[in-house]
C-alpha cells in the first residue's frame, strides 16, 4: 500500500472559521502573538495566556471540518495517510482521519508547567485557570508548543516523511520552522502536491503538482487525481 504524507497549517483551519496571525502583522485576535504565543509571555503574564487560549478553545469547540478535512480521510480508502498538521484543533479528527501528529499541541489539552509528560484532556467548558495544577503542584498550562520552546514531534514527523510516496502540503506558507524543513525529508522521486492559494516556493522538486486554490478547492482536485 502506497503511503501518503500530507503537512497541513492554517490555511485549512482558516476555512472552518479559526483565525490565525499569518496574515495580521504581530496581531492575533487583537493580542501581541509573542505575549501570548511564547515560552516569555507565559512567565512574564501566564493569566493573560490562559485567557487567550481559553478564548480559542471556544472558537475551536464550534468550528467543523470542511471539505479539505473530509477529501484527506477518503485517501484512507485506497492509501496510508499520516496527517502532519501545524493546526491544534481537532478538525482532522472530527473529520476522521486515522494517524495524525500535531506538531504544534492540541488546544483540548493542558499539561504540567514542570512535567511535559503529564497531559490531561479537557472538559467542556474547557476552561484552564491560575490555580488548577497537576498532581505536583505546578500549573496546568495549555498543551501548545511556544515560540522558543522545542518541538518534541518532529522527529517522529521527519521519519514518517522518510518513506512518502506522495507528500502534499495543505495551506502553509512553508515560512514557519521547523515544520516548513519536512518537504526536505521525502525521498527524491516522490511526488510533491502543493495546494493553497499562494503557492510557496520549492526548489529541487521532480514531481511537482501545483494547485493554486484553498484547501476546500484544492485538496477535493488533488485526491481525485490520485485516488485514479
């Protein structure tokens, strides 16, 4: 069975209506990103921070997969699909996709301040405050990974992309490291899917498929020709 690789970020995520900062100089939602997207901002106002994801656990909760989401599951019919996602939300979940990393965390989750390892699921109303802590007494923090903090899936996502024979990239500029560094992993004949509006540039690409629509366009057009 011929194994597919597919790197999504938030352009696919922006179609189900979760905003992101790609595009808003600096700004999320109104907030400084480095405020309350790094490992700084955390210590420097950790309420601030819980604030703010607690807000995004909102929009998460009621934001559905679109039809990106759903054409990358029928793959799953024909193929094996691992699913690399920069996203944290549980689109591709709800959308039922099988094996997926989340590089960058998952926004239902919190973990440990002191213990990475200690990873609890959240309940509605999904709420994390200053005061709730893990069994060693340190505060739960949302379990997302910060600018300025390591990232503890890439490697088990550099060796998924070692044995691709397709890769597609999903609604990322391929500006954000270390994640934008995988297309630099697949083997040198595998054919490269590219699919968002804005193609990023590549270089060194035999097989190379660009498809300049959004994910609920693009992606449907790219599992047609393959599922072929």
């Amino acid at each position: 069975m011929k194994k597919i690789v597919v790197l999504t970020g938030a352009g696919i995520s922006a179609e189900s209506g979760l905003k992101t900062f790609r595009d808003s100089g600096g700004l999320w939602e109104g907030y400084d990103v480095m405020q309350v997207a790094s490992i700084q901002g955390w210590r420097e106002n950790p309420e601030l921070v819980l604030k703010f994801y607690n807000e995004r656990r909102a929009a998460a909760l009621n934001a559905k997969p679109n039809a990106g989401h759903l054409a990358l599951k029928k793959l799953e019919e024909k193929f094996k699909v691992i699913v690399i996602t920069q996203n944290v939300d549980e689109l591709h979940e709800q959308a039922g996709s099988s094996n997926i990393i989340h590089l960058h965390g998952e926004i239902n989750k919190a973990r440990s301040s002191v213990d990475e390892n200690f990873i609890v699921e959240l309940k509605k109303p999904w709420q994390i405050k200053i005061g709730d802590k893990c069994p060693k007494g340190s505060q739960l923090r949302p379990h997302i990974v910060w600018f300025g903090e390591q990232v503890p899936m890439m490697e088990t996502a550099m060796n998924e992309c070692l044995t691709a024979d397709i890769f597609m990239v999903v609604g990322t500029s391929l500006v954000v490291y270390p994640a934008a560094s995988l297309i630099n992993y697949i083997p040198r004949f595998s054919t490269v899917y590219l699919i968002d509006p804005n193609i990023p540039p590549v270089e060194g690409i035999k097989n190379l498929r660009k498809i300049p629509e959004k994910a609920s366009v693009g992606v449907p057009i790219a599992v047609k020709e393959i599922m072929k």
